[in-house]
C-alpha cells in the first residue's frame, strides 16, 4: 500500500504545472459533489448525483448558474460547503495550498511556484510567494469590509446572526465574482437600494481586476509620500479597459431599456440598475432586474460582456480585458496604418 501512494506521487510530481492546476480543481468539485450529497446538506435529505455535480462545479468555476434554488434547497451546511467551493474558485486551489504550506512552515516547491507563475503569467517568478501571501490578506481585508456594509443593511430585515450570514455570503460570493445568492431573485428586491448596489459593485470590480493590480495599487498608494511608483503597463491596461467596459455597458444598457425595464424608475434608480448590470454581466451574474424581460439587443451586449470577463489573475473568467484592450490596439495602429 505504501509502494503504491509513493508510485502515484510520483506521477503527480512528473506533471506538468498546468495539468497539476486543472487535477486540483477536479479534486475540489469532486469533493464538492461528495459533500452536497450529503443528507444534512439538503432540506429533502438527498440529491441526484448531476444536481450536486453541476452545483460544486458552478461553485469551483465561479459561474453562477445553478440548478436548484440555493437558499431554500440547501441547508445551512450545503451553502457553506457551496461557499468553501466559491472561495476555493475564486482564490484558486494552488493559492490555498501554498497558503496552508506556508503557514505550516514548509518550503514552496519549485513546481508550486511554476503553477503560481501560470495564474500570475505577468509577475516575477520571485514575488510569487510574496504575492500569495498578499493576495490572502487583501481577500480576508475586502470581504470582511463588504461583508460589514452588507450587514449594515440587512441588519433593518434579519436577526443579528442571520443578517451576518447572508452578508457573509454575498460578499464572498461578490468578490469571487461568483453571483450565487441565497435569494431565490438574486438582487431584484434591491434595486434602488444605494449602499447595496454600490457595495456588490465594489467587492465586483475588485475581485475581477485581478490580484497583481490590487497589490501594485497598495504599494503605490503606500509608497507615493516616499518615492515615485509608476504603474506597469499591464495596470493602466486593465483599469482603463475596465471603466470603459463598465461606462459604456451601462450607457448603452440605459439607453436601450429606457423605454422598458427603466421606465418607471428615476433617474438615480436608472443609473444604479444600469451600472449594476454593466458590472456583474461581466462576470459575477447577479442580477436586479428581470433577465428574461430584457430585448435582444440587450442581452447581446451582456454577451459582449460576459465574453470578455475579467482581467488576468483574477476571481473571474472570461477572455480577459487586457485581450480585448490588445485587440483594439491593433486594429486601431492598422487603421492608421502604423
């Protein structure tokens, strides 16, 4: 038994970085599954094997979609379980596992540090470790103040306890840019709601422009009384592409629902629906409108915007900004002919 573990280590040690990466997520949905069919996990006892393969790997994908109301088909346990898989997804499997090993006191392998260098293609192979241990630090720093705002707000319509659950919930939910919500709505009853809307867009914005721009923008702003600190390329590129997504996403989705979905509703309404949509059609997928309800034209600028997704080394999915701000780089220069 002990000659055959130490045989499959070693196969695992002679993979690829990149196999090793898509093996651990496989891993993570495979517990995933096993734990949502748990009986305790769901309020009918049991669950079909696809439901609960298709749910642990919406969560580990970050995606969203789901196939069974997650706030009153699951139990307390299987939404903390969906909320593990989320933050596994979000974070990354590999950024997990050098976490706890270093926090262990063990040494990071090279092949551990050519993984990071996969996710993190754009940082330097010898800030990995430090940009790890960033990244946990500005996950725990940003969720836990997204979910102290939320909580300001449900506070008004739950108990202290539940209220910090679902605060919990959502705001790692956000962040990841997963857009799983115990509301069998997501967000519809929160449309006008101002520190809601503007607090999901926040914990969205920053979950998807990727983890390199976080700690670039921390050490700029701590570093700009003591020295100059120039923003890489990489930076400017996927702040830029990214107001720009969300500003003209959100002009255009008010301007084609004007007549319909935001008829009724005033203008700060108007323009908190519409940026709202902009920024989670990208990659989160909570919603404070009625989808279905939307004209086609509409839904084909969401699917621009989903298309496209986050940045790279981020929460989200997608092609990524920097793809999008590349392409129409150069399709700009052979317009002018450069």
């Amino acid at each position: 038994m002990t000659l055959k573990i130490e045989w499959i280590i070693q196969k695992i040690r002679r993979l690829h970085p990149a196999t090793v990466l898509a093996l651990s997520f496989v891993l993570a949905i495979a517990v995933g599954t096993a734990l949502l069919m748990l009986p305790v996990a769901t309020f009918t006892g049991n669950i079909s094997l696809i439901d609960a393969l298709f749910t642990a790997t919406s969560a580990v994908c970050v995606t969203g979609l789901i196939v069974v109301n997650t706030g009153s088909y699951y139990t307390v346990f299987g939404q903390v379980v969906i909320l593990a898989l989320i933050q596994i997804g979000g974070l990354g499997v590999m950024t997990i596992s050098v976490s706890i090993f270093r926090l262990l006191g063990k040494n990071i392998s090279f092949r551990q540090r050519l993984i990071m260098q996969d996710i993190f293609t754009h940082t330097p192979q010898e800030n990995i470790v430090h940009l790890v241990r960033s990244i946990v630090v500005y996950t725990a720093t940003i969720e836990s103040l997204g979910a102290s705002l939320l909580f300001i707000h449900w506070i008004k319509e739950y108990p202290t306890g539940k209220a910090l659950y679902i605060a919990l919930f959502h705001s790692v939910s956000a962040f990841s840019n997963a857009g799983f919500s115990t509301f069998s709505n997501s967000m519809m009853n929160y449309r006008g709601d101002r520190l809601l809307n503007v607090t999901m867009s926040s914990l969205i914005v920053l979950g998807g422009i990727g983890f390199p721009v976080l700690h670039e923008l921390f050490h700029s702003v701590m570093n700009h009384r003591t020295k100059r600190f120039r923003l890489s390329v990489h930076t400017k590129t996927v702040l830029i592409t990214t107001v720009v997504l969300i500003t003209a996403g959100g002009l255009v989705f008010g301007i084609l629902e004007r007549k319909s979905i935001l008829q009724e509703a005033s203008f700060i309404d108007g323009l908190l629906i519409s940026l709202f949509q902009s920024i989670t059609s990208r990659t989160a997928g909570f919603n404070t409108v009625d989808i279905s309800a939307l004209s086609t034209c509409t839904l084909t600028v969401m699917m621009f915007l989903m298309f496209f997704g986050a940045s790279p080394g981020s929460c989200g999915g997608g092609v990524k900004t920097t793809t999008l701000a590349l392409i129409s780089a150069f399709a700009w220069s052979r317009i002018k002919r450069n």
